[in-house]
C-alpha cells in the first residue's frame, strides 16, 4: 500500500512540475510514446511490406523487390511521424506552441501525402495497358522521373505555404531567374530535345549496341537528360551529348536482322576457267546446305561470282547473309566459312593470290 501512495504523489507532483505551461507528467507520457513509435518503426514496417506486396502482385519479382524496398524510408518516416503526432496531442501544450505543433504535424502529414504520390507513379505506370508498347522503356523513365520532380516542388510548395512562406513571388523570380539561365545554357536545352527525339523515335534503347561514324560505337548504358552513357568495346565508359545523336547517322547493331559477310577472295592469274566455275559453285553449294549458319532467300541472296581482274589477281566477290545477329555466332560463322573456301581452293588445285610484281630485265 505504502509504494502505491509513493507512485501517486509522484504523479500529483509531476502535474505541479510546470514548464513553457507543459506539466512534466504529460512531457514524459509524450516522450514515452514517442519512443515506443521510434523503437517499434521496424515492426509496422514489417507488417506494412508485407500487406502491400500483396497489393502489388501484378509487378514482376525484380520491380516488385525494388518498388517494396524504396517503401522502407517512407513506412519508418511515417511510423515516427504518427508517434509525433499522438506525443504533440498529449502534451497540451499551450496555444502558442500547439499552433507549431499543429503546423509540424500538417507539415509531416502533408510530405507523407506527396512521398506516396511519388511512390506509386511507377507501379501505375506498369498497370496502365499498352503504356509500354507506346512509349519505350527509356522514355518512360524520363517520364516517371519528370512526374516525381513535378510532384516534389508542388509537395514543396504546399509545406512551405503551411509556415506562411509565399510561394507566388518566388515561383515569379525563378521564371525570370530561368530566362536568364536559358540564354546562357542553350546547348542543355538542345541536349535535352535531342534526347527527346531519340527516345519517340525509338532510335536506341538501354542495351542497344551503337555505331556513329568517327565519333563513338559500344553498348547504351544510360540515356540521360543531357547526355548517353555508352560502354565502348574495350569497357571504358564514355557520355556522348545527345545532340550527336540528333545531327549524325545513328547505326543500331542491335536491330540488324542478318549479318552480312561480304568477301574479296583473290585466287592467282593462273587459275583456269573450270578451276574458277568450280571454286564459285562449290563455295555457294556449302553456303546453301549449312542451314544452320546461313539464310539463302530473295532478300538475303547468296552471291558468288568472278568480281574482277585486279592487278595481282582474280577476284571473287563471295556475299552471303548469316542468320542471326548475335556477334559470337557471327564470328563463328564467318570461321567456318573462310576455313571452307580454304579447303575448296586447295581441293581445286588453287592457290591465292598475294600482291606481288613481276620484273623482267632485257638482255
């Protein structure tokens, strides 16, 4: 009985402790309360993933993994501003300080609203039908990246109006701030339009290997708003302005249908007539009976014919279509044929030919 009487004057006199008009009974209930939001964040957050990766079943598992895991900063941020908002009603505080407490919570609130907003722009834009078959991958990134900025200034904007800052006369002053910055920064701007372009158009995507004549070829890694990053063969990373792809002919590997091997082969001057038909006929018979390497149709047509009389040889143009576009297989394919023309030149009787000159001296 004697411990109960000690508990209860301790809470009597910690109603009589008064400080800023905030007894210390209910300043220590408040902190309490905030403390087990703070310590339990980990717990809700657990529970919170768990209830919506059901929600969000429609997403593939790498999306769905990437989209669950950026939701963690968010939940714990929530968690504690929950605890904010019951330790702020607690308190009774005064009516000075509960106008800040009641701006902070609209203020936590608010940033909240916004933070899920920007959240879920990305896995709408998956469950939105034919959104991807009209716009490729990269733009829309750009444009999930565009709507996330466009949503933070406003969520900015909101909070800042919340404290009493005017946003009108600031938003005034970056316009006239952005003319200025505008006549200095063309090439940005030209930069950006150009990565536009490329993007509706289609020109490239993410993985796509590229060559411009003189200036760059490899691997898209990354097309950003200024400039693309490209993985060049030997694996040094290089950032091309975009605007080289807007004004220079873009080649796209990637989407090569069929290599194509096109050949010079030059046999010797002694070469007969029968020996030429028959190294022609007997190189264009194995391209035609290797259906695995090679594609013969009226598009992609096999040619192997006399091309000309070049100073040091016979030349024949050998012209065929391989049927994937994979570099490998390409460079397997072009093994197994020059090996082939190899053995028919010799099979022939053959040999090739190798610049060379004759020098004949009078007696």
């Amino acid at each position: 009985m004697e411990t109960f009487n000690k508990i209860y004057e301790q809470i009597v006199l910690g109603n009589k402790i008064i400080f800023l008009d905030i007894t210390l009974l209910n300043f220590i209930l408040s902190l309490l309360v905030l403390i087990i939001f703070i310590f339990s964040r980990k717990l809700i957050k657990k529970i919170i993933v768990k209830k919506t990766s059901i929600i969000v079943k429609f997403l593939d598992k790498k999306s769905k993994d990437s989209f669950l895991k950026s939701l963690d900063s968010l939940i714990e941020f929530s968690v504690i501003s929950a605890g904010i908002f019951i330790a702020t009603n607690i308190i009774n505080a005064p009516q000075k300080i509960n106008i800040f407490f009641n701006n902070l919570n609209q203020s936590l609130f608010t940033i909240i609203i916004f933070w899920i907003i920007s959240k879920t722009v990305e896995p709408l834009s998956h469950k939105i039908k034919n959104l991807k078959s009209i716009l490729t991958n990269d733009l829309l990134d750009w444009l999930i990246s565009s709507i996330k900025i466009v949503v933070f200034i406003v969520g900015l904007s909101a909070v800042l109006e919340l404290w009493g800052v005017k946003v009108g006369p600031i938003i005034a002053g970056l316009g006239l701030f952005g003319v200025a910055v505008a006549l200095g920064a063309q090439d940005l701007f030209k930069n950006l339009i150009s990565g536009v372009l490329v993007l509706v158009e289609k020109r490239f995507k993410k993985g796509d290997v590229v060559i411009i004549e003189n200036i760059i070829e490899g691997s898209v890694e990354k097309i950003g708003f200024r400039s693309t990053a490209i993985r060049k063969f030997d694996k040094s990373l290089c950032f091309i302005p975009n605007y080289q792809f807007a004004e220079n002919a873009v080649i796209n590997i990637t989407e090569i249908s069929n290599r194509r091997i096109n050949w010079i082969i030059g046999v010797e001057y002694k070469t007969t007539i029968n020996q030429l038909r028959n190294i022609c006929s007997d190189i264009e018979n194995s391209i035609r009976l290797n259906n695995n390497d090679f594609i013969v149709s009226e598009s992609t047509p096999v040619i192997v014919k006399i091309n000309e009389f070049a100073p040091s040889s016979i030349d024949i143009l050998v012209r065929c279509f391989t049927k994937t576009n994979d570099y490998k297989r390409f460079i397997e394919s072009k093994d197994w044929l020059a090996v082939e023309i190899k053995k028919i030149v010799e099979k022939r009787k053959c040999s090739f030919a190798f610049p060379s000159q004759s020098l004949y001296i009078e007696k």
